[in-house]
C-alpha cells in the first residue's frame, strides 16, 4: 500500500465534497438541523400543567369543595402551576369540555360533600377521563390521583388529632394518649410509604439527542457515503485508472474509508460544539468512546460497501441503504431510547452491532459506566466488524477484477 496514493484519494475526496450537495446536506445541514429541532423542542423538561374542570355546588360548611378546589389551583411546580382550574356550572357542560379537548379532566364533588367531610363522613370525588390519548391520560390521571392522595393524607391528620383532642379525657389511666393514636393512625393508614431518592446519573435530553445524532452518522452517513461514492468512481472510471497506474485498487479503497471517516468525524465534532454553543450541553466522548465511533463507523463502511459491490447500482444502493437503515434508526434505539421498545424489537437494539455500540456509548458517556464492563461489547463490535470488513473486501476484489 503506496502512502502517497492513500493521501492523494483522501485529499480529492475532501475537494470535491464540498460540489456534492446532498453529502454537504448529510455532513453539515443535518447536523444542525436535528440538534435545533429536538433539542428545542424535548431538550429541556418542563413541569406538567393539567386543565381541570371542576363542578360543585356551593355550601355553608366550615369546609367545602371549594377549599379543594382553590389549594389545587395554588399547586406550582418552579413557578408553573400545576393544575388551571375552571368551574361549570353543572356535569353535563363539564363532559362536554372534556369531549372537545378544553380540559384534560372534570371533577365532580356531589351535593353535601362539604357536609360529609365536615362532619368526619366520606366525601365523594368523581373524575371523567378522555382517554382516546394515552399518554395524556397517564400523565393528567397520574397528577389527579397523585394530588387527591397527598389531600387525603392531610386530611386523615387532622381528624385523628381532632379524634384524640375529644377522646383524651375519657381514656383510661392505664392508657396514654401516644398510645392510641399509633392504633389509630395504623388503622388510618396502615402502609406507610416513603419515597427516598438515589442520587444515580441524570443526563440532559439534549445529550441523549447528541448520542441520537452520532448514531445517525455512523448508520446512515457513512454508509451512503462509501457506498454510492465508491460506485460513482467506478462507473467515471476512476477506479480503472487508478488500477492500471504505480497506485492499486486497494490503496483507492483505503483512501476512501479514510476521507469518510474523516468527513463524519468532523460532521460529529460540528454537532457537538454546536450544541455546546447553542444548548449549553453536549456530549465529547472519551478515547474509549471514539473507539467505538470508529468501529461502527468501520462497520457501517463495511456493510455499505458489500451493498454497493453487490448491487454494482447507485440507485440499487441507495434504496437498499435506505430501506435498511431508515428502520433501524428506530428498531435499534438510535433516535429513540430502548426502553420504549416493544418487546421484539430489544433484540435488534442489544445485538445489531450499530445497536450495541450506540447503546454501549451512552452507557460509558451519559451514565459513567466502568469501562471494563463494556469489554466484551467492544470485543463483540471487533468481531462483527471484522467480519463485515471480510465480507465487502471480497466483493470489492471480485468488481475489480471484472474491471479488466
């Protein structure tokens, strides 16, 4: 393998990149484009907010449905709040704003709820969903629930010291009034749960989004790029020439992986200084890291090349890459995370290579997992590398040799 020639094939390809303006669109358009477009619109989370319809009637009780309802109206979370209230007059305008999507709910506290909770009785909510949407259901049915429990909990305190504040003079001697109250708070609430938080590693949405957009490179990208670029040197000739000269087809195909490595690494490296500008976040990988950017890329190189030298069309290829990797970008976790996965689909994220590596850098970059665990990975992507490597190395020698 001739260096100069090497060097000679990667400095024409880095030339005429800047002509080709679909690979411009891949290597710089895109880049932005993704990390703008999801970064602004799920790179920061938010506190929730929920429309509440509410329908009571209006009572002389010391408390009433409308204390509920002004302490949920009161409910923020950073300065948002949580619950925008709004009463109708009766429950069949109610149900009808939940119909047409102006609220997300509609509690319905019957007559004499404020006399029943007053007078130490059961008050009754009832709560209309629209469930056509279900994510929208967890998350306003989740808020509700979790709202009306924390009220509740309020509420059984103050009646049992109200309970004991009347009981304590009748209470035998032999019996204290500490003594009582934990029977009757176990009988109130017999379960107590305490939620107790382990501090793990959170990573910003837009670092997921970076990870998605250097999966997106190495899937995709590069193997367009290597596979329609390779063919297009052979139907101009290129390849035939350079056969017949001092240089080989080999250092041709050596020189053109590394100009497409090159050009993706400096499509990654964009992308994540552009989100550093923009976002204030982003994702540099480590050596570790950048080894396994490079093996996928090996492998997605690899894998285009054998398409194109089997193909032996541009537009085969590109629809054969197309068809391939746009399912992908979902099926193994790249633009989306793996635990929203349907239960068939996890295989293909764990043990597709492209998968796996991504997969593996998120784990070793967001979530500061111990390099040694991911060593059997990283042998595993070599593996798989290597095999692909072998497999368009001789589909590529056999299209030379038909060159003659």
């Amino acid at each position: 393998m001739k260096v100069r020639a090497v060097k000679g094939i990667i400095l024409k390809d880095l030339r005429e990149i800047r002509r080709e303006k679909m690979a411009l669109f891949w290597i710089l358009i895109f880049p932005l484009m993704w990390i703008t477009l999801l970064g602004g619109i799920w790179g920061h989370s938010s506190p929730i907010s929920v429309d509440v319809g509410v329908v009571y009637s209006s009572e002389n009780s010391s408390f009433t449905a409308e204390d509920v309802v002004k302490v949920m109206g009161n409910v923020t979370v950073d300065n948002v709040h949580v619950f925008k209230v709004k009463r109708y007059p009766n429950e069949s305008s109610g149900m009808e704003a939940v119909r047409s999507g102006r609220v997300d709910v509609l509690l319905v506290f019957p007559g004499g709820f404020g006399r029943n909770v007053s007078s130490g009785l059961q008050g009754k909510v009832y709560a209309y969903f629209d469930r056509s949407d279900p994510q929208n259901y967890q998350i306003t049915s989740g808020a509700i629930k979790s709202f009306l429990s924390s009220f509740e909990g309020e509420m059984t305190e103050k009646r049992l010291n109200v309970t004991l504040g009347y009981m304590e003079a009748y209470l035998p001697r032999n019996v204290t009034v500490e003594d009582f109250e934990k029977y009757l708070v176990g009988l109130a609430d017999p379960l107590e749960f305490e939620e107790r938080e382990v501090k793990g590693e959170s990573p910003s949405p837009i670092e997921f989004y970076i990870t998605s957009f250097i999966g997106i490179q190495f899937l995709f990208a590069t193997m367009l790029m290597i596979g329609s670029g390779t063919l297009e040197e052979i139907e101009h000739g290129t390849l035939r020439r350079i056969a017949s000269s001092p240089a080989t087809a080999w250092d041709f195909l050596a020189g053109k992986m590394l100009s497409t490595f090159i050009v993706i690494t400096g499509s990654i490296l964009i992308g994540i200084a552009y989100a550093k500008l923009v976002f204030g976040h982003t994702v540099f990988p480590g050596p570790l890291g950048w080894l396994m950017v490079f093996l996928a890329s090996l492998f997605s190189m690899s894998l285009g090349l054998a398409i194109a030298m089997g193909t032996r069309s541009i537009r085969a290829t590109n629809a054969l890459v197309n068809l391939l990797s746009m399912p992908l970008l979902f099926l193994a976790g790249i633009v989306i995370p793996e635990s929203v996965l349907p239960g068939w689909a996890r295989p293909i994220a764990n043990y597709f290579p492209l998968g796996r590596a991504l997969k593996d850098l998120r784990l070793l970059e967001l979530y500061h997992r111990p390099p040694v665990e991911l060593l059997p990975d990283l042998a595993f992507l070599g593996l798989a590398t290597l095999m692909t490597l072998l497999l368009a190395v001789i589909l590529y020698g056999w299209r030379v040799k038909r060159l003659d």
